[in-house]
C-alpha cells in the first residue's frame, strides 16, 4: 500500500494497528459484562455470580444453613463464594485479554489496562 515511502509506510501500518486494537478492546470492555463466572463455598450452600468485571450478579443461599446459632458461619461462606467468583471474574479477564493479545501478535504476557 504505502512501499515506496518507507518509515510513514511502517508508521501508517502501526497507526492501522493500533485503530485495530482500540476496537477490539472496546469490544472487549462490552464483552466483559456479559461473560458470567460462579464461585461457591461450603460445597455448594453458598453461591455467588458475576461479571468477568467483578460486578456481582447475583447471590444464591441454600436455606438448610440458616441457623442462628451459626450467623458467623453463613457470613464466612457468603463472603468466601463472593471472593471466589471475584477471582475467577479477574481470571476470566485475564484470559481474554491474552487471546486478544496473542490474536494482534502482542506477547501474552503483555498487559495491558481495562
């Protein structure tokens, strides 16, 4: 497209490249919110969604664990499935981030802000 003008043909692909990248990442910051992880504890009593932003979706509590003697308990396995599903969103994140980064020939260890 741009041989004959040498460094502002390599500029002009780069400046392609980067329009590129800008979109898709854009398309992935949309994705992100729709991309649903679960974490659970207490073998499945206590179980929270969200995004792969961390955005906590929704909260599901078996109700055989509500005693009120055990109030302590039922906040530590709340607490320990909201952290569950938090990692796994920031895991979940990560991932995708790596196939886009690979996908525009970047290291995939790159990183890059979201």
């Amino acid at each position: 497209m741009l041989k004959g003008l040498g460094a502002l043909g390599d500029m002009a692909g780069m400046m392609k490249k980067a329009q590129e990248m800008q979109g898709k990442m854009a398309q992935l910051q949309d994705d992100m919110h729709n991309i649903i992880v679960e974490g659970v504890s207490g073998a499945g009593l206590v179980k929270a969604t969200c995004t792969a932003k961390g955005e906590l979706k929704t909260l599901d509590i078996d109700p055989s664990i509500f005693n009120g003697d055990e109030k302590e308990v039922v906040e530590d396995l709340i607490l320990a499935a909201i952290k569950d599903a938090q990692s796994k969103a920031t895991e979940r994140a990560q991932q995708e981030m790596a196939k886009l980064t690979e996908g525009m020939g970047l290291p995939a260890d790159m990183k890059l802000p979201f």
